[in-house]
C-alpha cells in the first residue's frame, strides 16, 4: 500500500491512498473534525466514483471497527469457512494475475489445483453462480473458490496475484 500525504492549508490534511490491489482511496481531514473518504475508479484515478463524510465521532466509530476494536476476526489470512477440511474463500483478481482474461475451463483449475469456481461477482457487480468453462476472468473480479486449505493457497498465490 502506498500512502501520500498532503498538507492543505485552511482546511487539514489529505491522504491519498493506492492499495495492493490498485484501488485509489482518499481521505480529507478537515480541520473541524470533518473526514471526507473518496474512492476513485480503477480505470480512471481523477474519477471519483464514491464520497462519503463522517464527522469526528462518526469517523472514531469507524476507525475502530476497521482496527479491530470492535470485532477481531479469527486468525486466518482471508474470509474462510471450513468444514472437513473444505475451504471457501472470495479473492480479488489483481490487475495482471495470469487468470486474466482467461476461462475458467482454459486455465484447468479443478483438475491442475483441486479448485472450483463457486462464482463470480463481476467487477460491474453483476453476480455469476455456478459459472461454466467459459465463464471469463477479469481483473478486479472477486471469485469464491472452494478446496483443500493448501490447494487454495497454491492457487491464489500462483494465479490470482499480480506476483504469480
């Protein structure tokens, strides 16, 4: 994650945030207490696509839930559910991950990591149940897969990063 920050006189502070997965976020902290968080387009980063303003209070409230005050999740690395040693788990497909712009059936995943596609949540937010063999891949897709612990690991780390 990379964070910028940016003093602007008169009004408080901005930070401009990229995350891992190149999403553009950022927060304005107004001199009255005031936050205002944007999130801007992954296409286009002078686009703001979301805004919403919190004031002190609000902001303290939020800041603790996103730190874990509130609720702390288990100890695992992302969403997960397990039952007889099956996994479920949503990822992100980062920009440049070798499953990009493929098929689900191109890339053999059930059969080269043990993995299935329970669905896809497009990055437009249109939802695809059960997706078939030629169901494509995109950047910025959150997929839910299903496997052994290990496979699932293998398989986010090797096709689903940009480092794969």
């Amino acid at each position: 994650m990379n964070i910028r920050e940016i003093e602007l006189p008169g009004i408080g502070q901005k930070f401009e945030i990229i995350t891992k997965n190149k999403d553009k976020v950022v927060i304005i902290i107004h001199d009255d207490g005031r936050r205002e968080i944007y999130h801007f387009d992954d296409d286009d980063y002078e686009e703001s696509i979301s805004n919403i303003t919190f004031n002190d209070s609000e902001a303290r409230r939020v800041a603790a839930i996103l730190g874990g005050m509130v609720y702390k999740p288990q100890a695992l690395e992302s969403v997960e559910m397990a039952f007889a040693g099956l996994v479920i788990e949503w990822f992100k497909v980062e920009p440049n991950a070798p499953v990009v712009s493929q098929t689900i059936g191109g890339i053999d995943l059930r059969n080269k990591y043990g993995v299935n596609v329970i669905a896809i949540m497009k990055k437009s937010l249109r939802k695809v149940i059960s997706p078939g063999p030629d169901a494509l891949i995109e950047a910025g897709d959150t997929l839910v897969i299903s496997g052994e612990r290990s496979e699932l690991k293998s398989f986010i780390k090797e096709m689903l990063t940009s480092e794969g």
